[in-house]
C-alpha cells in the first residue's frame, strides 16, 4: 500500500526514502536501529556499574585504589574514544586466540559488539565516576555524622545511606550520560557494528540517497534523544524526595 | 514657580499577575521641583518610578516625560532614556569598567562624544561628588557610599532632564548616608528636576518642594512638607509617620 | 571536608623514615621493569620512534583541525547565544532550536553530514577553491561543537544579574551595545572553563577523520600498520596514540579544573 501511494507522491517531491519500501533497506535500518539501543543500553548499564563501583573505591582508606581509580579516570577522560576503541578492538583483540563458530570459521573471541560495549561501557563509566563523586559530595556532612554516631559505618553506610541520596542527587548527570551513550554509539561504526549510521550508510551508498538518509538519521537520534529526556523526567519525578528539592 | 510641568501621570495602572501595585496614580512634577516618595514598603513607590523610564511597562493610564509619551506604543525608548537619569538601590556600577570608563560609557556609546570630551566632563562630575581621586579604581575597590557618588555622577555624565533617585541610600551604613545626601544636594540645588523615593524622612523634609505619600498603589496625600509632615490630614498618613518618626 | 575524607580517614602511625625507603625501594623497582620491558620490546620502540616524524606531522594536523573547529564552533556558536536571549521571539526560537538541534545530534554523523554536502570545490572571485579534506572535517566538527558554545554562552549571559541590564538600560544603552559592552565582558569570565573543556572535547573528536580517509595521526599510524604485518605491534601503537593525545589533553583539562576550582571559590 505505501508502494503505491506514498512512494510517487514522495519521489513527485524528490524524496527517496528507500527504507520506506525496500524489504532489504527497511531491515537494515531497523537492525541498525536496534543494535544502536543495544549498544546503548548495555553501555549504560555496564557504566553505571563502574561509576558506583569506581566511586566507592574511591572513598576506600586504601590509597593506591584511589590511585587507580583516578588513573583509570584520568585516562579515559582525555584519550579520544575511536583511539580507546581501536586500542581494544585492534590492539587488545589481536592478542586474543580465534575461535571457531558454528560454520567452522575463524572468528575472532570477542566479537565487535561485545567490543564496543565494553569500551562504550569503559568510557562512559569514567565520566560516570566523576559524576558519581560529585553527587557523593553533595551528600550532607552531618547527615553521614548522624548514621556514624547510628552505628553505620564502611559498606552498610555506603549501601543504605549514601548511594540512594547519591543516585537521586546524580540523576540528571545520568540522563547527561544516557544521551551521551546514544550519541556515541555512532562511533562503533568505526568497527563496523551495523548500527544506525553503519546501516544508513549502507542504505544511501547503494541508493545515492544521501540528502534524505541523513535527515531520516538525524530525525531518528532527536527522536531516540527526546525518548531518553522523557523517560529521564519520569524517573527524577518518582524518586524526588518531598520538599527536598525545593529551591 | 511657574515652570513648565515636566513629569505627568494620570490614572496610571499596574498589575503583575492579580497583584495591583500601581492603582491609579496621578502626578504632575514641575521643572527644577523636587518632588519626594514616602510610604511603607510594597506602596509601589519604586514601580512608579521605573514606569517614567520605561523600564516597566504600565497596563493603563497616561504619562509623559519631558514631552514624550512613555505610555504610547511606538515609543523610543532609548530616546527617552536620554532625558531621564535613574539611580537603583544597589548602585549598579559595572563591575569590569573602571570608575572612568563606568562614566563615560553611555556618553560615548550613545550621546557619540568623543573619548576626550566625555572623560574631561567625566573628571568634571567626579570632583563635585569629591571622588576625582578614585578615577581608575575598580567598583569593587570603593565603598557603598563611593559606588553611589559615582553612580550619581554617571547618571549626570548624560546631562538628563529628570533625576530619579531609588531608595539609594538604604543599602549603605548610617555614615555613609550622609555623604550621598549631600550629593543629592548638590544635584537638586543645581536645578535639576528630581523624583526622590526614600525613607530618610528628616532629608525629605529639608529638600523637597513637594511630599507624595503613597500606601497601597495610590497616592494618599500630598503637599508641601511642612504640611504633609506637622499636620498630616489622612489618618494613614498619621499612622505611617508616627512609625518612622 | 568531603564525606569522602571522612569514610577514610583512619588512624595511621607516622612512621617517615620507612616510608621514605619503602617508596624509595618501589621507585627503584618499577624504573628497573619499566627499563626491562623496554629492552624486550627495542625493536617495537625503534620502529615507532622511526616513525615518530611522520606521526607527529599527523598529530599536528589533529591539532590544527581542533583550533580550526574550535574557531568554527565559537564563532557560530556566540552568534547562536546572544541570539537565544533575543527579544525577538522568531529569532529567539528559532536560535533555541538550532541549539538542540546541533547538541542532540552525535558528531560522527555531524562530520558525515558536512562532509557529505559540502562540494570539494567553490567558485569565487573568478576561480576554483579547493576544500581540502581535514577542512570540511573540522567545519563539521564546528558545526557540532557550535551547539555547545550556545548554551555556554547563553548560560554566562544569563548568570549575570538583571540590576546590570537595568542599568545600562538607565542609562539609554540599546539592548545590543548592553550586551556588548556591559554583560557579555562580565559573563567571559564564568564561560572559560568550560569553553576549555569543549576544546579538549572537540581536539579529542578530529580523531573521527580518520573514518573519513583524512591523514590525521591514526590515519598515518594505520597506514605504516599496513606496511609492516606484526600483530604485536598493534598494542603499542595505538598505546602510542593514546600517550600522544594524554599529553596533549591532559594538561589543558587540569587547568580549566584549575580555573573553575579558583573562580568559584573567588566569587
């Protein structure tokens, strides 16, 4: 049906949206689609178990774990990300055995999704840390005071008091974050993981519809953008503690 | 004391929201009369100044300027500005200016004089406030009471026709005061026209050829101080004095 | 004191003189592995270090495309907030949308998208310009970064008080000269640190024109890869971007820290 309606009244007007009516185009696009919310997800995920366990590492009395941990800080926050992923992919990956899969090949251990996860993860968390300190901070003194003089002291301390007030005071950084790990899953394009610009890519080389691809890819990252914001906004609005956000 | 009227307002309105701050205001001020505000806080005394220049824009009513039409619609407001100097409660110095650049901005940048013309007036203006001294310091090097002179002597740098002062003397220690009271002065005895809000009632009593008493968005009594301030006649007015007197 | 200061502090002896020789003992340990595991792989570093000139010819580019970009994004970018704090409503809006436009998109596809639909060449002034490569790249990558600069710079107009507005208003400025004169020189102050931190971001980002052929460092590493097929080179050499690129960020990072640590606490 949109084959004969829509599509001659699209092209009347210039527009070649071949995703629109080729079966081919159309999967390649949605895969895309779905492996950049894959890689963002699990990016996300695995940044925010680094943050938190990045941050308490921090707060250990042990000094060479704050060392490493503002090392590891410090290293990815001022290295290019393509540089991080070549590093891991090309570098780290070539020392890796290959394994056979299931036709006999030879394939490389770790696969380029996995990959560009873990180095998304790995980039994301660093910034994550920094983000996770400062909400930290913002916990009042004499608030942990009070649970001290409770009895609360090391990990039940950090898991009962100072993580949740943590995590709500840093949810808009994390919403920051969120929409950073959707913009920078276009970088794994870099090793070929056949998201979205890897896809559309594919699409407007094989139809020279390169106008209309990107204005169907920008469209498509503001619209998974402002998804992102809103289910941000629902979240803040669940936790907010009463009264305690009122400025 | 027949001077042409300078400054008119008829039945002037002001609302922000359902909050009514100006509720009907009427008020003619002469040329070189000194006209004083005087009222409790909230009377709307500071509205009914920002609205002669523009700064807040009125719901309803008349007002001219120095024979310009504030309240009509295709007004030019820098135009206006020109002829109408006004001194805030917080000095409002440029904090990255020196006290001579401070002086001379508006004049160079608006009236088109050249740098010496504007910074020989400007030196001119600073030696009436007594601050010819303090040419190059920073606003943040003066105290409050240095910031407003200069304040003052920046207004007047744009040779205006009608001087507002705000409450300008409300932020500044009891020592101080005086210095930029005699400032004021020196302005009004120059033949300035000037529109003065402050609580400093002995001062308004001694300077101004008129008394406005304001409460509630409208004017309640006027008149010459000694009468307005001896034998006031509205029971408001009596009680509003007896609190600050 | 943070409460992180707090969860570790513990009580420590102070015992300097063993802590003096236990360091100096771990000093001295960590010089004679880092020496030995330099000696095992001489013929890796020596290949690198031959390469090291044309690598840093690559770098610089990289370096150019960033300040390039940079130029870009400022310019476009301080346009776009002054424009965001409009009295105009069009132009306002319209500024505000373009502003979430260009933040909400990635920066590959930014640079892909400028890449793409710039021509390779232009007339003007009766002959043909050509546009090198590294240069559309770093247009893209100031169009990306453009957005950026907007916001910076709409939120130190808009962190300067309303009193000084009034002011120069009082005193017959026009909307424009106040911005120009009075708030924008105030606002300056508080836009640094984190203009700086975009440069940072945005010379880290010219490495994506290595996905465009661009012969920036890792294009130039990747091609010298090519011509020498030893797998246990891979590691050093990109080990030996990320060095290059550390040395370069790390340093500006710290100072707009430094900077933003020592205003805050002026102010």
């Amino acid at each position: 049906m949109i084959e004969r309606y829509v599509r001659p009244w699209l092209e009347a007007q210039g527009f070649h949206l071949s995703i629109l009516w080729d079966p081919t185009d159309a999967q390649r696009f949605l895969m895309g689609l779905g492996f950049t919310l894959g890689l963002a997800i699990a990016s996300v995920l695995l940044s925010l178990v680094i943050g938190v366990l990045g941050a308490a590492l921090k707060s250990s009395p042990w000094r060479p774990a704050r060392q490493a941990v503002t090392a590891y800080v410090e290293l990815f926050r001022n290295t290019p990300l393509l540089a991080q992923l070549y590093f891991f992919y090309f570098g780290l990956g070539s020392l890796l055995p290959m394994v056979e899969d299931a036709d006999g090949h030879a394939v490389r251990m770790i696969g380029n999704f996995q990959w560009a996860v873990m180095v998304l993860g790995l980039h994301s968390g660093a910034f994550q840390i920094e983000a996770l300190r400062g909400s930290i901070d913002a916990v009042p003194r004499s608030t942990i005071e009070a649970a001290q003089a409770l009895g609360l002291h090391g990990r039940k301390l950090f898991r009962h008091l100072i993580l949740p007030l943590a995590l709500r005071n840093s949810l808009p950084a994390l919403g920051n974050s969120l929409a950073q790990a959707v913009k920078s899953t276009s970088v794994a394009y870099a090793i070929a993981v056949p998201e979205l610009l890897y896809a559309c890519n594919r699409i407007w080389t094989d139809n020279f519809n390169v106008a209309e691809m990107m204005q169907v890819l920008l469209l498509t990252y503001f619209i998974l953008l402002g998804a992102c914001a809103w289910l941000m906004s629902r979240i803040e609005a669940r936790y907010r503690l009463p009264g305690y956000h009122n400025r | 004391m027949s001077q042409p009227l300078q400054i008119q307002l008829e039945d002037v309105h002001k609302s922000y929201g359902d909050q009514a701050i100006l509720q009907g205001i009427s008020l003619s001020v002469r040329r070189s009369e000194i006209a004083c505000l005087i009222g409790p806080s909230g009377s709307g005394k500071s509205t009914l100044l920002r609205t002669l220049n523009a700064l807040t824009p009125v719901d309803s009513g008349r007002i001219e300027v120095c024979g310009i039409r504030v309240d009509a619609p295709q007004l030019d407001v820098p135009g206006l500005r020109r002829h109408v100097g006004m001194i805030f409660q917080s000095y409002n110095l440029f904090p990255h200016l020196s006290v001579l650049d401070n002086i001379t901005l508006a004049p160079i940048q608006v009236l088109g004089q050249s740098r010496q013309e504007a910074e020989a007036y400007a030196v001119e203006l600073l030696a009436k406030v007594s601050l010819e001294h303090k040419q190059g310091a920073f606003p943040g090097q003066l105290s409050g009471g240095q910031q407003q002179r200069v304040a003052i002597a920046r207004s007047l740098a744009m040779c205006p026709e009608v001087m507002m002062f705000d409450e300008v003397t409300a932020a500044l220690d009891p020592e101080t005061v005086k210095e930029v009271l005699n400032t004021i002065r020196d302005v009004a005895a120059s033949g300035m026209t000037c529109l003065i809000v402050t609580h400093e009632m002995r001062f308004a009593r001694e300077i101004a050829d008129t008394v406005y008493f304001t409460d509630g968005g409208r004017i309640v009594e006027q008149g010459e101080p000694e009468l307005i301030f001896s034998r006031p006649s509205d029971p408001r007015t009596q009680r509003f004095l007896e609190r600050v007197l | 004191m943070s409460p992180l200061t707090l969860l570790s502090q513990r009580i420590r002896p102070q015992a300097s003189a063993s802590r003096f020789w236990g360091r100096a003992v771990l000093l001295l340990a960590v010089s004679v592995g880092l020496l030995a595991v330099a000696w095992a792989y001489r013929d890796i570093i020596g290949l690198l270090l031959n390469w090291t000139p044309a690598l840093a010819r690559g770098f610089a580019l990289n370096i150019l495309m960033g300040v390039v970009a940079m130029l870009a994004a400022t310019l476009l970018g301080t346009l776009l907030g002054c424009l965001q704090v409009s009295l105009h409503r069009r132009l306002r809006q319209a500024a505000v949308l373009l502003t979430q436009l260009l933040r909400n998109a990635p920066w590959l596809v930014v640079v892909f998208l400028v890449m793409n639909l710039l021509p390779f060449e232009f007339k003007a002034l009766d002959r043909w310009w050509q546009i090198p490569d590294w240069l559309k790249a770093s247009l893209g990558l100031g169009l990306a970064g453009s957005g950026y600069v907007s916001e910076i710079v709409r939120g130190g107009i808009r962190s300067i008080p309303v009193a000084q507005w009034e002011a120069a208003a009082s005193l017959a400025l026009p909307r424009r000269k106040s911005l120009r004169l009075v708030i924008l020189p105030q606002a300056l102050r508080s836009m640094v640190p984190p203009w700086m931190s975009l440069y940072c971001a945005v010379t880290m980002a010219t490495s994506l024109a290595n996905l465009m052929g661009v012969e920036e460092l890792m294009t130039t590493l990747q091609l010298r890869l090519t011509g020498e097929p030893r797998p246990d080179l891979l590691l050093p050499a990109y080990l030996y971007v990320f060095v290059a690129f550390f040395i370069y960020i790390y340093p500006i990072s710290r100072y707009s820290r430094y900077l933003e640590r020592k205003w805050s606490l002026n102010s």
